[in-house]
C-alpha cells in the first residue's frame, strides 16, 4: 500500500464521521465509531489477507478481510474472558486486535524469510539438475546427428 492510497483511505474515514456528525452524533463519536468499525472490521482480516493471500484481486482481498475480521475478532475476545477472565472492554479488544496484527505480522516475516531462504536453496538445485538435465539431452542429439550413437 503506497502512502497516498492510505491517505486516501484516511480522508475517506474522515469524510463519513463528518457526514454521521450531521445526525445525532457529535463529531467525537462519529470519529470513533467510524475509525472504530474500520479497526475492528476490516484491519486484522487485511494484515492476514495481505500477508498470506498475495494472490488474489483486491475485491477477494477486501471481502476476506472482513470476513476474517468478523469471524476472528469476536472468537479471541471470548476465548479471552472465557479462558483468562480478561473483561469485554474497548481498551481490552483494542489491545487483542494489535496483539492479533502484531502477531501475524512477526509470523508472516518470519515465514517470509524462511520461504525465501528455502526458494533460493530450491532454485539454485533445480536449475543445476535442469542444466545437466538438458545439457545431456543436448550432448546425446549432437552425437546422434553426427552419427556417433545409435538408437
């Protein structure tokens, strides 16, 4: 994401918290439900999307991050209270949605590097067995169309 798509994204949270402001919510509120709603809805599906659906279009990407936003969110604050009896609070499920994008973010750079070391190693042995691979196919049809080998 590039900085002026983000600032873009920005103007646009803001621009519907002023417009909700008209109705019975002060500018605050609007502001918070807004920026709310889009930390809550839409950001932690986004990190695991990006970070682990890099193929996809960006209407897939947008449609899984809320899906995964709606079905993650929700689970880990109630595992939470129900395992560690922490309290359903806004700063409480504030602190879990950046523990869960802190979180994928180190598993994803993690992977990523692992990945990485993984696909040179893999490169560099393909590419050597698929040189000598043709070079010997190359080797035999030279021999055959200077007569040397027989079939």
């Amino acid at each position: 994401m590039n900085i002026k798509n983000m600032f873009l994204t920005i103007i646009g949270l803001f621009t519907v918290s002023i417009i909700l402001s008209f109705f019975q919510l002060t500018l605050v509120e609007s502001l918070r439900v807004v920026f709310g709603a889009f930390y809550i809805l839409f950001l932690p599906g986004f990190i695991i999307v990006y970070f682990f659906f890099k193929d996809r279009d960006i209407i897939e990407k947008i449609a899984l991050s809320f899906a995964l936003s709606i079905a993650i969110v929700p689970l880990i604050v109630f595992y939470l209270n129900y395992l560690f009896k922490i309290k359903i609070t806004a700063f409480n499920v504030f602190l879990t949605v950046l523990a869960i994008i802190g979180i994928v973010s180190f598993i994803a750079k993690y992977t990523q590097k692992k990945r990485n070391l993984f696909n040179e190693n893999f490169k560099t042995r393909y590419n050597k067995r698929e040189n000598e691979f043709f070079n010997r196919i190359h080797n035999k049809s030279l021999k055959r169309k200077s007569g040397k080998l027989r079939r």
